[in-house]
C-alpha cells in the first residue's frame, strides 16, 4: 500500500529525518511513537504531500496511479463560525447520505450536527474531525493524534472504527502519545527518535517481550539515549 525509502527532511540547517525505509500493507495499522521533536508529525505531512522530503522516495501501491487518501492532519481547518453539520456537509464532498448519516451516528456526533464549531467541547469537535477523515473510506487513512481529545465514549467508537478498517482490508498510519489505546489498536509500532528509526516491532511481539507499549517505549528511549 505505502513504501518509503530514504526518506530524510532538512528544515534550513536542521536534519529532522534520516533514512526513513517504512512498508505498509494493507489490513495493517502502523503506529508512530516517540518523543516530541522526534519527526512523526513531519512523516505524516511528507506522506499527505503537504511538506516534501530533502531526499528519499515513496510509493503508493504497485500499478496504482492514485491511492483513495483519507487524513486527519494536526490542524484540519474547520468553519469556527459553521454548525458541525455544515462543516461536515463541505467535507463530504460526494459522499452518499447513508455512509454520512453511518459515520456521524457511530461517532455520536447526532445530538450536536447543529452547534457551532467554536462552541462544541474538545472532544467534539476531535470526533467531527474524525468523521470528516473516516466518511470517503479511503483505502489509506493518515492521523495524526486522533485519540488525544477524545473522551472514553469516543475512544470506544475510534476503536471500533479501526476495527473494522483493518478487516475491511485498509490501511492505517497514525502517530498518538496515547500508547495503551496504541497498543489495543495497532498491529505494529514504529519507534522513532530524533527523526531516525529505532525498530519496527509486531504489537504481539511488544506485548510477548516487554509486556506493554508503555514498557516498550520506555526501553527503546533508554536504549537510545
């Protein structure tokens, strides 16, 4: 589905990638960690096309001269002054009432189609931007920090949602600090400091070995420090 290789970025002086060789297939869900400064946020944006990289290549699937993109950037760009469903409404594009109707309901966005932007909770307004992302159903979805912001209820149906992406045989790269709902989430974690990478690890392999994403975190930054 996605192939990087070399991927390295430079802003003015400052090397904040190097290297970066990543695969991912489809029915898989990679995940990003690392601490802040460590480049995943910018890996997002080269693959969106919204930053281009100093060196290196990358590819969407073989044979496929364009790939059905769905993205959660950092900042997506909301109406403040619009009510949800008006801001959702300019996202959908061509979307088919039933899929728009499916989303909104499965991220419990219902009760609040008619607030404004501006005055909808954090965590409302996390969940529009979700459904913004999740209603063309591309065949690759890009997020960054979709979890932070949400509350329990929409953790929950984030989760959900994930689900069934990978067994609808999509794929998924993501980057989050929330690693428990990572771990639940991902299939596999990659583990990025100061814009290299330290390994590319199975989620059961993580569990099997270190116990949790938390404990894996953890060594691979002391390991590296």
């Amino acid at each position: 589905m996605l192939t990087l290789e070399g991927i390295t970025k430079y802003f003015g002086s400052q090397r904040v990638l190097t290297g970066i060789n990543l695969e991912l297939k489809r029915g898989e869900i990679l995940g990003l960690v690392g601490p802040n400064g460590s480049g995943k946020s910018t890996l997002l944006k080269i693959v969106l096309g919204l930053v281009y990289q100093t060196e290196g290549v990358f590819r969407f699937q073989e044979g496929a001269e364009r790939v059905k993109l769905g993205a959660l950037p950092d900042k997506p760009g909301f109406f403040p002054g619009f009510s949800l469903e008006k801001n959702l409404m300019l996202f959908s594009g061509r979307v088919k009432r039933p899929v728009f109707n499916e989303t909104i309901a499965r991220l419990g966005l219902i009760p609040y189609l008619h607030k404004k932007f501006s005055s909808c909770s954090t965590g409302i307004q996390k969940r529009c931007e979700l459904a913004a992302a999740l209603m063309h159903q591309p065949e690759l979805l890009v997020m960054d920090e979709p979890i932070s912001g949400l509350d329990p209820a929409g953790v929950y149906a984030f989760r959900s949602l994930m689900r069934d992406w990978q067994s609808n045989n999509m794929a998924v790269l993501l980057t989050d600090h929330a690693l428990k709902e990572l771990e639940k989430i991902c299939t596999s974690i990659c583990f990025l400091r100061k814009g290299i990478i330290q390994s590319v690890v199975p989620v059961h392999e993580i569990t099997s070995k270190h116990g949790s994403l938390e404990e894996a975190y953890r060594f691979y930054n002391l390991k590296s420090a």
